[in-house]
C-alpha cells in the first residue's frame, strides 16, 4: 500500500489549525496516510514562512497544506511561492481576508479553501 504524506504548514493562528491534521488521521491509526506539522507559531512574516516552507521538503511530502490567517499576506504567499517552485501540491486554507489571494493561488495552479 502506497502511503500518502500529507504535510500541515501552520503560519500564524486561524481557528480550525489545532483540528486540521486530526481530520486526517485523528487515531493515528491509519496505514495510508503520514502527516507532518511545520508551524511558525504566531508570527507570519516572511523570514518565518520562508524557513518553514524549506522545512518542508525534508518530509518530501506528496501534499502540502497551508494554514494561515489572510492568505493574501506576504507570509503565506512566499510558502505558497516555494511550494510552487518547487512543484509541490499545495492548497490553502485560509479565512474571508485571504480572499485577495484567489488570483494568485489560482495563478500557480493551487488549491485552496476560504
């Protein structure tokens, strides 16, 4: 069985973040599936996006989920602008703000949810 890696990017504090990579595997019981969880805690500026963004890539994950307050940011767009370069499947999980980042998302061929 081909196991899926699913790797969280957490930058700054949105209400669902705590919950997200339990949606996925809450009793850690599943064989298909291996989640990771890079955070930048509470900032979301650049320098901390960028690092974690490269952090990424250590797991060599086959999805990259990134959760952020107002995707439309500097912060989550240079995660968003690393996963691209790098080819990596990314959707974004964001609130109402992150709205102005439709364009850009769309725009690297990325997911998202609002």
């Amino acid at each position: 069985m081909e196991v899926v890696k699913v790797c969280v990017v957490k930058a700054g504090n949105i209400g669902s973040a705590p919950l997200l990579e339990l949606l996925l595997d809450e009793r850690a019981d599943r064989s298909d599936i291996d989640v990771r969880v890079i955070s930048s805690g509470a900032k979301l500026n650049p320098e901390q996006a960028e690092e974690i963004a490269e952090k990424v890539f250590d797991f060599k994950p086959d999805l990259v989920l990134v959760v952020s307050p107002n995707a439309a940011l500097p912060g989550p767009s240079k995660i968003r602008e690393v996963m691209a370069k790098a080819g990596v499947p990314t959707i974004s999980i964001t609130d109402a703000p992150g709205k102005r980042a439709r364009e850009d998302i769309e725009g690297k061929n990325q997911g998202y949810i609002i």
